[in-house]
C-alpha cells in the first residue's frame, strides 16, 4: 500500500495517484467484511481491540433491524428509531474502519476486492452481504409491488399507502377507490404475518379518526400465502393461533394460493382468483446477494454460498461467508441453518474468535448452531412463542417480543425512542405522524432503490 497515513494524515497526492481506497498502513493482518447487517456487526465487536485491522464495508453508512421494518412502513415508528450509523457503533475502535463503498467483484487470485470508490487488498475476506427480495422471477410482480427488505422500501410502502389512502378520499370511481384501499400482503412468514397484522390495527384504529369519511370497512387486507400454513417454521401451535389472531383482526387470509401475476391495480392467483389492489407488499421469499467473482459451483438454492462447518467458501482459504448468504451445508443441516438475526449473530461471534485463532495458528471447532427459539407479534398485545418444548401464545408472548426487540436494537437513543413509541400507542394507539414527505410515484422501477419519488 502506497498511501501513507503516518501521524493519521493522508497524503493527497497518494490518494490521488492510486485507485485504491485509502486506509491506514498496518502490519497487522487485514480482515474485510463486507456487509454491516447482524452478521457482520457481531463480527465486528469480537474483533474490535484485537490485534488484526478490520475494514468494514457497506453500501449504506447504517446498520438496519429489519424485524422492526413493517413498523416504520404502517407509521409505528420513525426510520431513524431503527437504523444506526457505523461511524457511531465503531467510535473508539482502534482497529476498525468504516468505508462507505458497494464491492462489485471479489479477485480472489490477487486477494482483492473492487468496489465502486475503488480497490481494497484484504488478508482475509468475509461475506455478510445478506439477502434481498426474490420475486421468483414474475417480472409483472417485481415491476409492480413493493418489497420490504430495507429502510427504504418501508418508507415507500408507508408513502405508498398514505398517498393511496388519500387518492381514494378524492376518487368518486368505486372500483379505483376499492382498488386504493385494498391491501394485498404475499407470504405467511414473520414479516407478512406482522405486517398484516399492524396494518389492520392501523384500519381498526387510525382509519377511522384520520379518515372519518371512509365505513371502517373500506380497508380490505388479504394475506396470501402459498403452502397451508402461516408462519410454517413454527410449531402448529404457533400457526394456528396466528391464523386465529389475524383472522380477529380482519384480515383475510387465504392459504394455498399463489400470486401469479400483478398488473399494478389487479391480483392474480394460480387458481384464478383475482384482487382489485393497487397496494402489494411482497415478502414471500429472498435470494442471497453477493458481488461477482464467486464460483457458481458453490452457490446452492436460493442464490447462497456454500460453507462448511469452518465457514469458509468452498475452494478457498481465507475468505468466509456469514448470515443469510451463508448456507452451512452439513448431514445436520442439508439446508443449510435458518436465515434469521440469531443465525447471522451467532456465525458473526464465532467467526471472531476463530479468525484470532486461524491467525496464531490454531484450530478452531466446527461452527455449531443453537436455536434460541421463535417469536412473532401479530397486532399489538398478541404474539406466538416457540421456546424449545415451550410454546405459547398471547399477552405474555407479546411481552417477552417486545423485551427481546427492544434489548436487540443498536443504540441506546434507539431503544429510547422504541420504547417511548410502543409505550404512548400501547395506551392510546396512536402512531407516529403520518406524513407524506415525499411523494411516492407508483412506477415500473418501485423495487429500485433510485427512481421511486418524484423530484
Ligand atoms: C422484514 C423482515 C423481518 C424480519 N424479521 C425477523 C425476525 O423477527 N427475527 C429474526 O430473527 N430475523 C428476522 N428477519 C431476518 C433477519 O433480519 C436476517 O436474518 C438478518 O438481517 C441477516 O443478517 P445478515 O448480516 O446476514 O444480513 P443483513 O442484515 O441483510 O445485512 C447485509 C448488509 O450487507 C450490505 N451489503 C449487501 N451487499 C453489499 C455490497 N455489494 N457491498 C457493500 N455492502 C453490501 C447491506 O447494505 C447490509 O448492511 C427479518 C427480515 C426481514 C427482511
């Protein structure tokens, strides 16, 4: 490396010269990560004060906690309740060095990465680059709905349905004003399972305040889903009283549909049923998101990379993978472990510690996965509970997801400011403000992240 960074200081003719990324000169090894997701900041915490130097990239300068995301689309909470900037989490680590950079190529010959601000030479590489939407390819429905994989999307989705909410209190055409306030959710996991829920109390609760002029029966939410079960990962306990629980709520649920196609104002089924909707919230599946320059040979199902128990891609020495790209294929685990926060931060700390080790020369044991257990809040005061051979479902369910969400968001103002929001809408159920900041254009490009508002 030719930058010199004696006494802190970057030269700038060096910079100038050179297409890398500037960082400090070390001896010390060099360990990269890609990705700040829930992988890649454990990660990091194990290996802040040690005696490598750690350079993480991301193409956002935050850290997301995407369990809260439908929260901030039905106007629960403010963006910047559960978001946290790197710079902030990594303030006083010595060794650590956040560079705002998407890396487009791996060149694993010459132990390298290429990013869009330009190069970074690592000793060892890891991938903790997440996941994002997997539309299933059905063009018609990625041009048309909307996604929740970050912060963005949320805020479209809440831009989306404040605006189409007020569409319909200026349209006299029925059909448009049904088709503005019908609400179609794809998938039955967690996150369509909550968002359908919040979305219903906002009907049940909002609706009828803000918008006096519309019957409380205006809002119609369908939850689709395309197998016979909600929340299908949990025990039968879990599902069926989700499926209670939502159905309470009036959301209709319809099991053992699929979508097959969107045109932006009309649902299609596989079996031929079809939903007058302008607002489709798709989180029926993901797909692993990593730059080039990784063998196809070692990406299985849904686009993630093949790891042994060390973590370790197939064929290499020293780059890992982490989190939700990583599928962890063994006898125990043919499909790999599940791809959830627990997962990615459990991979994140061992991988700290077997780095140190793998570095002094010592072996480290296989990486072993230990499941805490399972929650999902449906509505406010409702949640499912899967703890090993407890499984419970109601208040108390809703009280430990609340405990645990609140003690996992980054931030000590974020949980704050969490907990502030819960504890004001528990009583009064109100949310936060509903404003329309920007003015979402529904457009063939929404699950972009560029293009969705107009200028
Ligand atoms: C709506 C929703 C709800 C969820 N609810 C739950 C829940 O209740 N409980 C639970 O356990 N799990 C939940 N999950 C899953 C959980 O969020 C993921 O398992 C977890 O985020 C995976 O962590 P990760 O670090 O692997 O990836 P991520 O958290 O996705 O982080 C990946 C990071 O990599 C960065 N990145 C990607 N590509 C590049 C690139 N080329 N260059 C630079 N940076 C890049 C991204 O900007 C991001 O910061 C939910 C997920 C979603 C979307």
């Amino acid at each position: 490396m030719n930058v010199n960074h004696s006494n802190n200081k970057i030269t700038e003719t060096a910079c100038k010269i050179t297409d890398e990324i500037c960082l400090p000169d070390s001896d010390l090894p060099r360990i990269v990560i890609i990705g700040g997701g829930f992988a890649g900041l454990a990660l990091v915490e194990k290996l802040k004060h040690q005696e490598v130097q750690v350079v993480l990239l991301d193409k956002n300068n935050f850290h997301q906690f995407q369990p809260l995301l439908y929260q901030v689309a039905t106007s629960a909470l403010e963006p910047d309740s559960i978001v946290f900037p790197f710079r902030k989490q990594i303030n006083g680590y010595k060794n650590v060095f956040f560079r705002l950079a998407e890396v487009e190529e791996i060149q694993a010959d010459s132990n390298t990465i290429m990013t869009n601000k330009g190069s970074v030479s690592y000793d060892y590489l890891v991938l903790a680059t997440g996941t994002t939407t997997n539309f299933f390819g059905m063009d018609s429905v990625a041009k048309n709905s909307l996604g929740m994989k970050d912060i963005r999307d949320s805020l479209n989705i809440r831009h989306m349905m404040l605006q189409n909410l007020e569409q319909a209190a200026i349209t006299c055409d029925d059909d448009e004003r049904d088709a503005l306030t019908n609400f179609v959710i794809v998938g039955g996991g967690p996150a369509g399972v909550e968002m359908a829920g919040a979305l219903a109390e906002f009907c049940k609760y909002i609706l009828p305040k803000d918008y006096p002029e519309y019957p409380s029966s205006i809002m119609n939410i369908y939850l689709i889903e395309a197998i016979d079960d909600l929340l299908s990962t949990m025990s039968d306990k879990a599902s069926s009283k989700t499926l209670k629980y939502l159905e309470d709520l009036n959301v209709k649920v319809l099991l053992n549909e699929a979508v097959s196609n969107y045109d932006g104002n009309e649902v299609t089924t596989k079996s031929g049923k079809t939903i007058l909707a302008k607002n489709l919230i798709w989180t029926a599946g993901v797909k692993g998101q990593f730059p080039k320059g990784i063998d196809k040979k070692h990406v299985v199902k849904d686009n993630r990379i093949k790891t042994g128990s060390f973590l370790m891609v197939e064929g290499s020495k020293n780059i890992f993978a982490i989190g939700d790209i990583a599928a962890v294929i063994s006898k125990k685990t043919p499909k790999g472990h599940p791809q959830v926060a627990q997962t990615a931060i459990q991979q994140g700390k061992w991988l700290g510690n077997s780095l140190l080790k793998i570095i002094k020369n010592e072996s480290p044991k296989p990486f072993e996965y230990k499941d805490k257990g399972s929650l999902a809040t449906v509505g406010k005061r409702k949640a499912v509970a899967d703890l090993g051979k407890m499984k419970f479902a109601g208040y108390f369910a809703w009280l430990l997801w609340s405990i645990v969400h609140l003690m996992s968001i980054s931030g000590f103002r974020n949980k704050l400011m969490v907990g502030f929001n819960w504890a004001v809408s528990y009583f009064t159920y109100e949310k936060s403000n509903r404003l329309i900041i920007r003015n979402f254009k529904p457009t063939s490009s929404q699950t972009k992240e560029s293009g969705q508002y107009e200028s």
